[in-house]
C-alpha cells in the first residue's frame, strides 16, 4: 500500500479525528457559504478580523497550553526540536482554523456594509440632550 495514496491518507486521518473530522468538515463548509455571503454583500472586513484574531489567538494559546495533555505527556516530554516544531504547528494552526472560522460570522453580525459610511457623532448632537 502506498503511504501517500488518497485512500491512505483519507484513512489515517479519518482514524485519527473520528466523528470530529465530520464536524469539521461541517463547519469549514459554513464558514466558506457564510464567506461568500459575506462578499457577495459587501461587507468591511477589518475590525472582524481584528476580532478573529485575538479569538484565534485565545484558541491557540489554549491548545498550546492543552495539547501535551491529549496524549497523556507532559511539556516535560518535548524533547527533540521536532518535537517543540510539531507542538507549535499543531497550536497555531488551530488559532488560524479558528479564527478562519469564525471571520465570516462576525462580518455579517456587525452589519457594516463597504459602501455605508462608518457611524460617527453628529457636531451638536450632544448639546441637543441638554
């Protein structure tokens, strides 16, 4: 059997996540139709990333800090520099999968569109409320 054959690969994967590879794969097909909502209307992008970002950053501090514990070791254990490589790309990619995730989400809830104008105080209007 090839180790890099498509079925290989499906198969070892599938092994490795069970049911949270559906999941998954369930929530990356959200992300992508929410994504193309989301450019399909127009909406700013820059202060959701903003947000995606800290969240990403959250997750991945969190499975840096969970990971050795998901398979019974310890930070102790990290050994070889392949090790700490491994343990580092495992948490970053979370923070960006995460992150990814829940980008398109935040654009469409803060409802700005491109074309809108940013809200901003009116000159006066607080001396209206007097």
């Amino acid at each position: 059997m090839e180790l890099f054959a498509p079925r290989a690969l499906a198969a070892i994967i599938g092994e490795m996540f069970g049911g949270l590879l559906w999941i998954a794969a369930v929530i990356a097909v959200l992300a992508l139709a929410l994504l193309v909502v989301g450019l399909w209307r127009g909406v700013r992008w820059r202060l959701a990333v903003r947000i995606a970002a800290a969240f990403g950053a959250l997750v991945a501090a969190g499975v840096l800090a969970a990971l050795p514990g998901f398979t019974n070791a310890a930070h102790a254990d990290l050994s070889g520099a392949l090790d700490w490589l491994t343990w580092a790309a495992v948490g970053i990619g979370a923070g960006i999968a995460a992150a990814l995730a829940v980008l398109p989400l935040l654009a469409l809830a803060l409802g700005q569109r491109a074309d809108e104008p940013a809200p901003t105080l009116q000159r006066g209007a607080a001396s209206s409320l007097r």
